[in-house]
C-alpha cells in the first residue's frame, strides 16, 4: 500500500509524498515484533493503527482527488494511475480489516481448530465432515472478499453477517465506486 502511494500524483497527498512510505514501515516492524513477542493485545491495537492510518490516507487522497478533478490539472494519464493505486489500496486495506477483524482477529482464529463463526460465512464453512474440519480463512480468502466488494460492489460467494461488516463493505464499495465513477466521468468528458 505504501508503494502505491508512491505512485499517486503529489497533489493527491496530504503531506510529503515519502510520508507513508516511512510510517508504515515504522508502525509494521514494531507490530511484528509484538506478534513474536507474543503479545497479541498489544499487537492487535498496532494493526488496527497502522490499518487505521491507511484508511485515512486512502479516504484523503480520494477527497483530494474529487476536489482536483473539475480544475482539469490532471493528464488522463494520470488520472487513470492515480484511480487504479486508488482503487487497489482500497482492496488492500480492506482486506486488512477484514482480516484484522473477523472472529476476533487472526491470532484468535489461529487458537481455534476450525472457523465456525464470525463476520462471513465463507462457502467452505457450509461443507460437512472432514472437507471443513481442518479450515479456517487466510489473507487470501479476506483479499478474495475485498477484491469482489470492490468489482462487483457486494460481496459474491460470501454472505455478511454482521454489522460492522456490513457497514465496512458499504464503505470499500463507496470508495470504489467513487473512483471508477470518477475515472468514467472524467473520461466522457476527455472524449
């Protein structure tokens, strides 16, 4: 996400362009460190800051961009780059809460022996017998359920259940939507 960053124009950043670049990495080393410290509390509250600070750049940067857009500053060149490290931070960050949050967290999950609760109802927890036994979701199922809410606008394979979750998704999908209706307008109006 901080290397997306780099990518976005400087206009569209609230500070130096370098800033996230040197924050996130401030803030991760100290969240890993407390992971294999074993210190899960503490852990927690580093990634919910870290993710925290990653929203609010994301969301600032799309504002910046929504208020930029009618002056015509930007190349369609760089309207398009600027939407598509946009739009994929915003599957990325979103993949992160998901994942920091469902079922109490990924280091919750880790104690249990199979997922049978929490945010989503993932396909493979419908399975019966020894196919479920074992499972419980990863990164990549979260990253599989941001990337989805933010093409499709919902969630596809994996129903909602609750209400943080519903509000986050309404969220991603806005942001998204926001940035590829920008894109389409600005594009109509380029032709």
């Amino acid at each position: 996400i901080a290397a997306l960053r780099l990518v976005l124009p400087s206009e569209l950043s609230v500070g130096p362009d370098w800033a996230m670049a040197a924050v996130v990495p401030l803030l991760l080393v100290p969240t890993i460190w407390l992971h294999r410290a074993g210190r899960h509390r503490a852990n927690a509250i580093a990634g919910h800051l870290l993710t925290g600070i990653l929203t609010a750049d994301l969301a600032s940067s799309l504002g910046l961009l929504i208020a930029r857009l009618p002056s015509h500053k930007e190349s369609p060149k760089q309207l398009l780059v600027a939407a598509a490290g946009l739009w994929v931070s915003n599957i990325l960050v979103f993949a992160s809460w998901y994942w920091r949050l469902d079922a109490g967290g990924p280091h919750a999950r880790d104690k249990r022996d199979r997922h049978e609760s929490g945010a989503f109802l993932f396909p493979q927890m419908t399975l019966r017998g020894s196919e479920r036994s074992q499972w419980k979701p990863g990164f990549v199922d979260y990253l599989f359920l941001a990337f989805n809410t933010s093409t499709a606008l919902s969630p596809t394979d994996v129903p909602v259940l609750s209400r943080w979750a519903k509000a986050m998704m309404m969220v991603q999908s806005s942001i998204s939507l926001g940035t590829v209706a920008i894109l389409a307008a600005r594009a109509v109006n380029v032709l």
